[in-house]
C-alpha cells in the first residue's frame, strides 16, 4: 500500500525523460538530476536514496540560507533599537561647562558681567559721593596744585634749568671722543655731573618755600628720567669708543649702529656713525625721545599720522581731566574723613579707610596707566617719529611679581637690563643679588620721587618696593596661573598704593594738626 502510494506521490512531482539508457529526472522547480546507470523504474528502491539526498539538499540549503538571514536579522533588530534611542535619548556622556577637564574657555559673557557689576557699583559710589560731598571738582584749584605766587615759578625754572647738566655731558663726550680727556677722567666728570642733578634738585624742592609737592613731584620726575637718559647717553658712546679703539671696520647692531640705510615707507633718514652723533641735534631728539636707552640710530616711523595724533591728544586731555576730577571728588573727602582715625590710632577705622581709599587709588593708577604709557607716550612718539612703541606688554596677564616688573614699563625694565643688571651678571654676581639690587635702586627713586615733596622722610615706598622681594620669591613658588595672577593683582591693589596714601595720610594729619 505504501508502495503504491509513494511512486504515485513522486509521480506529481517528478516528470521523466528518455526511454533507455542515461536518463535524468527534472525536478519541478526545472534542475535535473543524472542518473549514473540507465533509468530505474518509477517505483524501484535505486529512486528513494536520489529522493532522500535530494531532500537533504534542501534542509541544508535552508540552513545555509538561515544562518545568513540570521545575522541580517540582528543587525536590523539592533539598527532598530538605536534609531529608536537616537529619537528618544537626550543625554551623552559630558563634563560640566565650570569643570576644569571640559576645556571651556570662552568667558567673555561673565568679563561683560564684571564690567556691568564694576559700573553700577562706582555709579553707585558716585552717587553716594555727590549726595554726600556735592560738587567739589574746582578746575581753578588744579593751578593751585603747582603754582603758590602766580609770579613764582620754580619748578618751571628747576626744569629749565636742567639744560646745563645735558649740555655738560655732551661736552664731556666730545672731549672724549677726540681724546683730551681720558676715560678714567671723563667717567668721573659723568658721575658728578649725575649726582649734582640729584642733589641740586632736592635742594630746590626742600628749600625754595614756593614750590608746591605737585610742582616737587613733577620736576624731580623730569629730573629722574634726565638721570637714567644721561647714564644711557655715557655709556653707549663709551660702547662706541671701546669698538672703535679695537678698530672694528665697523658698528654692530648690538651697539646700535647699524651698517646699511634704514628705508621706512617714503621717508629715508640718514644714519650716523661715532663721533658724528655727537651733536645737539642728536642730543635734545634723545632728550625728548619716549625712550630711557640711549643709541646712534633710533628707528623711525615713515610719517606723521595726523588723525593718530589728534586721537592720542584728545585722550590726554580727557583722561587728565579725569583724573584732576576723580582726584577731587572721590580722594580728597575720604583721604580727610581718615585723619580721626589715624590720630586715634584705631586700628580697625584705620584698615577700613586704607581699603576705602584702595579701591579710587587703584582706579586712578589705571587711568594714569593709560594717559601716560599709551596716550602720552604715543603722542611724543608720534610727533617725533619714533618708531619703537613698545611701552608696556600684557603685565595685566601677570602671573608672577617678578613678570609684572618687568612687563608693566619696557622703557624702565630696558635700561635695568642694559646697564645695570647684565653688566652686573657680567661681573660674576648672582643672579639673585642682581634682581635685589635692580628693586634697591628702584626704591630709592621711588622713595626720592615721594619724601622729597613731600618734605616728609617715613620710608614707606622704600619699604613696600622691598617687599617686592620676598613677595616674588614667595610667588613664583607657591603659586601658579590663576593664583598667582590674583596675587599680583592683589598686591597691586592693596600694597604698593598704600604705601602712597599713607605718605598722603601723613602728609594731611600733619598739615591739619599744624594749622590748629
């Protein structure tokens, strides 16, 4: 039964070809399998294994083809899931924007946020100072500040006078520069020529009654810059000499005199060699020169940029009015409300008013900053054609003492390098030594520029420059980037211009206790 029943089944299935012979059976599905020996009968058991072998095909064909399928069909699943969680996710793997490993550095949202907090602050101070004092800005009153007599003029005169101490070294180096005199001769004509400048014009300021401590601080000012320019002047051509004696065919760079012609733009100015710069010419252009460093052949700007100019001008006659109005309005009344304090010695009114005042002094340093290192100093340079304009470099970005100094005044960090601290490294001193003697000599200026017009000798700006000292060692080993960058804007702000106001505290509590 099952025997008829099987051909019959195969039978639908499966047609066959040929009569004899090599037949080969065709599938329904139109391939065809071969026989190896003639043609079996339809029902014969040779049929059943080419049956079985063929079903087997198929099972492991559907295998195959599973197995492929499968993988497709897990990509797709997984495909699937991240679609779905790309549309409903919202969260990735991320540092906060504050945390230091985020790498976020743009702030300038928060600097407009300082800006807008320090304007409405000072308004408010300002408000609460004109609603308290009234107006006190009296322009009249800034004559009063440099003149007593209106037919006295000393520190007019004093300034004039200091004509006779630069021709004086400019005769010197021409005796010098043909050989009447030797150097060892004319070394010590320069150091009394430089030293009588300074005692000269502190004998004027102490004795001659009329001279006011503006008037003071102003022409001995003048006074210290003709200082450190003569010292320059001497030194550079003694440079030239040395050169010129070891008959060097000619002057390098280094000693600043250059051996090709400078072509700036449309403007070619000539350059001289050794002892041709020796003239007045030469002499006053340094003199008037925004430059502490004496050399042969300055570089020049190609012209006078007249809309530059006027801009530079309008600056310093705003900013100066400023300043003489802040001075006025904001210093004066807190700088007399902190008399009581001081007589009384109490300690604690003492340190409120010292940070009271910090804050407008600190203001006011900035501006003057400004109007003289930016506004002033271009001015003159521009007038002068002055090609070198790099007065200051980015000291605001300080994040050390010792960088401060020697980034906030190039012209003054300039000749420290040139003529006092390399040739002290030269002479085999420590380096150390050598950076403390560069801040004893910057103390005494600063003590000479305050105790002199002042009349009053308390040593504070000697001190607080001495404390720079410690404060750079302590600084640059202790802390770094940030924090040492708020260190110096610290000390900036409450050490050195306390010591300032304190000469002004004294300098008032001894003039109101005088007059009582």
């Amino acid at each position: 039964m099952s025997d008829a029943k099987g051909p019959a089944t195969r039978r639908r299935r499966t047609t066959t070809s040929g009569s004899g012979g090599a037949g080969s059976v065709k599938q329904a599905n139109g391939t065809k399998v071969q026989d190896a020996g003639g043609k079996p009968p339809v029902g014969s058991a040779a049929a059943k294994p080419a049956a079985s072998k063929q079903r087997s095909n198929g099972n492991v064909d559907r295998e195959e083809s599973g197995r492929k399928q499968e993988p497709q069909s897990r990509s797709s699943q997984r495909s699937a899931v991240e679609d779905i969680n790309d549309q409903l996710s919202c969260h990735v793997l991320q540092e906060s924007l504050l945390s230091s490993a985020s790498g976020y550095s743009n702030y300038r949202g928060i600097l407009n946020w300082c800006v807008v907090m320090l304007v409405l602050s000072n308004a408010r101070l300002f408000l609460e100072n004109i609603i308290k004092y009234g107006i006190l800005v009296d322009p009249i009153q800034v004559v009063s500040l440099f003149l007593k007599d209106p037919y006295s003029w000393p520190a007019a005169c004093l300034i004039i006078g200091s004509n006779l101490f630069i021709l004086t070294s400019l005769y010197v180096e021409r005796r010098l520069a043909v050989g009447t005199i030797s150097e060892t001769t004319g070394w010590i004509l320069h150091m009394f020529n430089l030293v009588c400048m300074l005692i000269f014009s502190s004998a004027i300021v102490l004795t001659v009654t009329s001279m006011t401590p503006v008037g003071g601080v102003f022409s001995l000012g003048i006074y210290t810059v003709l200082f450190l320019k003569l010292y320059s002047y001497q030194d550079a051509n003694r440079w030239c000499r040395e050169i010129r004696q070891a008959k060097a065919k000619r002057l390098t760079r280094s000693y600043s005199c250059p051996d090709v012609q400078q072509s700036n733009g449309s403007a070619v100015h000539s350059l001289v060699s050794y002892p041709g710069n020796l003239t007045h010419r030469d002499m006053y252009y340094f003199v008037f020169a925004p430059t502490l460093c004496y050399q042969l052949n300055f570089p020049r700007s190609p012209r006078i940029r007249k809309r530059f100019l006027i801009r530079r001008l309008f600056e310093m006659l705003f900013l100066m009015q400023l300043l003489v109005g802040l001075i006025q309005q904001w210093m004066v009344p807190t700088i007399q409300n902190s008399m009581k304090p001081f007589r009384e010695m109490d300690f604690s009114r003492m340190v409120e008013r010292m940070l009271k005042l910090a804050v407008p002094n600190h203001l006011i340093w900035l501006i003057f900053f400004y109007w003289f290192f930016h506004s002033s100093m271009n001015f003159v340079a521009e007038l002068l054609q002055f090609g070198d304009r790099e007065f200051y470099r980015d000291w605001w970005n300080s994040e050390t003492v010792t960088y401060f100094w020697a980034n906030w005044n190039i012209p003054v960090h300039k000749w420290c390098l040139r003529h006092f601290y390399k040739p002290m490294l030269k002479r085999g001193t420590n380096k150390f030594l050598a950076q403390t003697a560069v801040f004893l000599v910057s103390a005494f200026f600063h003590e000479y520029l305050v105790s002199v017009p002042l009349k009053m000798f308390r040593l504070w700006a000697f001190m607080g420059m001495m404390a720079q000292v410690p404060l750079a060692w302590f600084v640059g080993r202790y802390l770094n980037g940030n924090y040492g960058n708020a260190a110096v804007w610290l000390s900036l702000i409450i050490g050195q211009p306390i010591a300032v106001l304190m000469y002004f505290h004294d300098y008032y509590v001894t003039h109101h206790v005088s007059t009582k």
